[in-house]
C-alpha cells in the first residue's frame, strides 16, 4: 500500500464501510468520516491492524467542511480522499420537494466538491495523490425516481473530469467509479429482500476499487463503470 493517509468520507456503513475494511487489510493508515459516530467507533473497533482516525463530519455543511483540521490528520500526508458519502431518493421528480433536492445537491456534489478542495493543497504539495469518486450508473443512463441524485452525480463526474486535467501536472490521479446495484443500506428495505441475490455486494465493489488505487502505477483508470454480473435492476 502507497503512503498516505486515505480519507473515505460516508465510510459509516455500506460501501464505505466495506472500503476501510478493505484498506486496512492491507495495512493503509485512514481517516474515516461521517455523521454517525457512533459507527464509525465500532468500524474503528474492528480495524486493529492499522491506524485508524475517525472524525465526525457533515459533508452537507460547508462551515463544518471549512472547520475541519485535516493537516493534522495527515502527519505522512494524505494518499488519496475516497469522496463516498451520497443520499438519493426513489421518488419523482414531481414529487421531491426543494429542500429534499437542495439538501441532495448539497451532499454529493457541492461537500463533496468542498472536500476535494480540502485535499487538493496538500497534494500539490506532495506533488501526488488519488481522488477517487463513488459516483453511480445513474450519472450515465436514464433511471427513473432518482433525478435530483443523478443530476449531482453527473455534476461531480464532469467537474472531476475538468479537474483532472487541470490536475495531471502535479500526478495527482482522478478516478470517477460509476457502480450498479449494490446491496447496502441506502436501498429500502423492500428493494434488498427483493434483489440483493442480484446486487454487487459492497466487499466486492470495495476490493475492485482497492486493486484500482494500488495497482495503477503509471496507468490510470480514469472513467470505471462497476455493474453486477447478471446487468442492471
Ligand atoms: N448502493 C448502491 O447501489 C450504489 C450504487 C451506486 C453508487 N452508490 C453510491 O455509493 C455511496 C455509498 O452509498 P451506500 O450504498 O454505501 O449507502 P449507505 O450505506 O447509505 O452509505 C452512505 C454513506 O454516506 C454518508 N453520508 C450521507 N450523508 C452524509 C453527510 N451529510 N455527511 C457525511 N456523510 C454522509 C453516510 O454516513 P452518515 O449517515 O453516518 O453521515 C453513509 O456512511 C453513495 O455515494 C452512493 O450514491 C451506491
């Protein structure tokens, strides 16, 4: 595993959860995120073999997002931030109301963004560093009840592909992943009974995803859709 510290904000459960475990099999140092302390203290539990720093943080609030002291977290510097953290709805367009889509938009594009610019300073300084974007299939092809969700998602993949030219002289890598099903918590509860025998599992995506940061060298996979095997729900 390459030095640095990784960075995986939403990694409270689901594929975030699956990502630290992942990681710290293989001995990375990581700072996890998210709103639900309390989980990230039993995930941190768990993770024995590696040094782990666990941090409440909501992305939805760009002063906490300001606020947050990451120099100190990264004494070795920072490896790479895995922007993870997403909600969504399965609802019509119709039917969303504003402040559902604003708080939406506020998560997985605009915090996110804000975290990004947290850590591009230190890896311009480092000269190096992985991003690494869980976006989604919705960013790319037409699901239906999940536009405010996929609008954000397709706003990150695009401003992550300006970015990563901008960013190319300085090594820094820009990964976005577009996954498919995944059986985690974000789905409703009906949805998994009914097919999570035919989702990725997040342990799954969370190795792929690992392979890609340690294995790249001088190639990047830069654009990576992840689907089950048996196709989309
Ligand atoms: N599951 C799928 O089928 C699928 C497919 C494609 C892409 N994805 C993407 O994968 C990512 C992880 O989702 P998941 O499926 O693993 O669902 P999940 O279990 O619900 O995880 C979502 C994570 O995001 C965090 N989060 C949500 N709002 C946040 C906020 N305001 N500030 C900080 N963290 C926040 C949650 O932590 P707290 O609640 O503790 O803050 C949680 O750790 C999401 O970006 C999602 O869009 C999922």
């Amino acid at each position: 595993m390459k030095k640095g510290v990784i960075w995986i904000n939403g990694a409270s459960s689901g594929i975030g959860e699956a990502l630290a475990e992942s990681f710290a099999s293989h001995g990375a140092s990581l700072l996890l995120t998210a709103r639900r302390y309390d989980n990230l203290e039993k995930i941190k539990g768990r993770l024995t073999d590696t040094q782990v720093a666990i941090a409440k943080l909501d992305i939805g609030s760009l002063p906490e997002i300001e606020a947050f002291d990451l120099n100190t977290k990264c004494e070795y510097g920072i490896g790479c931030l895995i922007n993870n953290a997403g909600i969504t709805t399965f609802t019509p367009a119709e039917a969303d109301p504003m402040d559902l889509i604003r708080q939406i938009v506020e998560v997985n594009l605009i915090g996110t963004i804000a975290c990004i610019k947290k850590v591009l300073p230190l890896m311009i300084e480092q000269n190096g560093g992985t991003i690494i974007n869980i976006l989604t299939v919705a960013a790319k092809k037409v699901f239906t009840n999940s536009s405010a969700y996929a609008a954000s998602k397709a706003g990150l993949a695009m401003y992550s592909k300006v970015l990563r030219e901008e960013v190319r002289k300085y090594n820094i890598r820009v990964v976005n992943i577009y996954p498919g099903a995944t059986a985690t918590p974000i789905w409703p509860e009906s949805v998994l009974q009914k097919h999570s025998s035919r989702m990725m599992q997040p342990e799954e995506l969370a190795l792929m995803i690992r392979n890609l940061y340690e294995n790249q060298g001088s190639v990047v996979s830069e654009e990576v859709e992840l689907r089950p095997l048996k196709g989309d729900l």
